[in-house]
C-alpha cells in the first residue's frame, strides 16, 4: 500500500469514527427534539420570571424597616435568595443544555453546576422548613415565640439551613463520596458514583428534602388542628354569652 493510499484510508477511517461518535451521541440522549425545545423555551421564561420577581421581593422586603423587623421576613429574604441564585446561574445553563441537545460548556463548571442545584434545591426545602416552624410556633405555641425568635437564633437558623447541604455537597467535589460529572444519557451534570459505587444523593434527598417535608406537612396539620380548637372554643364562648 502506498503512502498515499495509507494516508487516504486513515482520514477515511477517523471521518467514520467521528461520524459514529456523533451517531452515537444522538442515540444516547434521551430527550426528543421538540421537548427539548419547549424546555428550553420554559427554562428562558423561568430566568426572566424568576430574576424579577425574587429580586423585587429581596429589594421590597429589605427596603420596609417594618418587615425587616419580622423574623418570618428574614427566612422569606432568604428563600428569595436561593431561588434568584437558581435563576441566575442555573435556569440559563440548563437552556443551553436543552438547546444545544448537549452540554457544551467546561468540566469546571459541570462540577459548579449540580453543586448549586442541589445545594439550592436542599436550602430552599429547609429556608421552607424554617418559615413553617415560625407559623407553628406562633399558633401553636405563643408564650414561647419571643423567647425562640431573637435575631442572634433566626441568624442562626438562617446560616444553618445553608450549611447543612455544604456538608454533603463537598466532599465530591474532591472525587470523596460521590463526584461530579456528566451524565452521557441527558448530557446532563449531576452527581456521579465514585469508583466505589458511593454517593450522597440519598443522604441529601433524605436529609435536605424528605426529612423536612415530613415536618412540613406536621406542622401545618398541628396548625389545622390548633386552628379547629380555637375555633370550637371561640364558638363555646360565644354561646355561653
């Protein structure tokens, strides 16, 4: 075989390889045009949306000195943080993705990708939990509610349900429980398994998502109930007048 002729069947060989590759990655990705085309277009509508209306909560909610002073304002500013975060970083990445049919930015930030999802995703369900255990400390126990409520306890509360998911959302970043990485399927970045086959996902669903959900739904039935008793005792009062 000729120089020529060798040179010839290489290029040929490698323009089938990436052709197969191409192939390949078309076949992998699970999302059919068009869906991917409305979610790209639902993912836009969700930047402008959310930007706008969570910043204008932020600036509203900072802006009264009378709100401020409420410690339910405080976990609601920060609920609207974590959400306008989502928005600003994560919402455009996630278009991109859908348009694109692939991810087509750096590895760097496939990592920083599924470390703010995640993380916002677990903080907003806890910022959720906080303001749900202020209404039902306020309605079902009163007498305390002042004592619980201080600033130096809200800050604290406050930091807490940020940092919790830090402790789980970390240790991949270091190739440690889990890692960070691209899903070929989705082309989606994620958390991964770890050469061991570990991963905190279930820690993280269970700790930042089903365990306050539980206590969600709690609270707001001991609310209801609480609500139902004040009410039966109200209408006992009134008759007894």
């Amino acid at each position: 075989m000729t120089t020529a002729a060798a040179v010839t069947v290489s290029m040929e060989t490698t323009d089938m390889a990436a052709e197969l590759a191409n192939v390949t990655a078309a076949t992998m990705y699970v999302y059919p045009a068009a869906l991917s085309n409305f979610a790209a277009t639902m993912a836009c509508a969700f930047v402008v949306l959310g930007c706008l209306g969570n910043g204008t909560t932020i600036v509203a909610l900072l802006a009264s000195e009378k709100l401020r002073s409420h410690a339910t304002t405080m976990f609601v500013i920060s609920l609207a943080v974590t959400d306008f975060i989502y928005c600003v970083f994560n919402m455009p990445l996630t278009a991109s993705r859908y348009i694109h049919m692939a991810w087509v930015h750096s590895d760097e930030l496939c990592m920083i990708f599924p470390f703010l999802f995640y993380g916002n995703v677990a903080v907003s369900i806890l910022n959720l939990l906080t303001i749900t255990i202020n209404r039902y400390v306020l309605i079902c126990h009163t007498k305390t509610y002042q004592r619980i409520y201080r600033q130096p306890y809200i800050a604290f509360m406050i930091v807490a349900s940020w940092l919790v998911p830090v402790v789980f959302l970390v240790p991949p970043l270091f190739g440690v429980w889990g890692r960070y990485g691209e899903k070929p399927q989705t082309s989606s970045c994620t958390i991964l398994e770890d050469e061991n086959g570990n991963s905190p996902k279930s820690a993280i669903f269970a700790v930042g998502i089903g365990v306050p959900m539980i206590v969600i739904v709690l609270c707001y039935l001991r609310i209801y109930w609480q609500m139902q008793a004040d009410q039966v005792a109200a209408r006992s009062i009134i008759i007894h007048l």
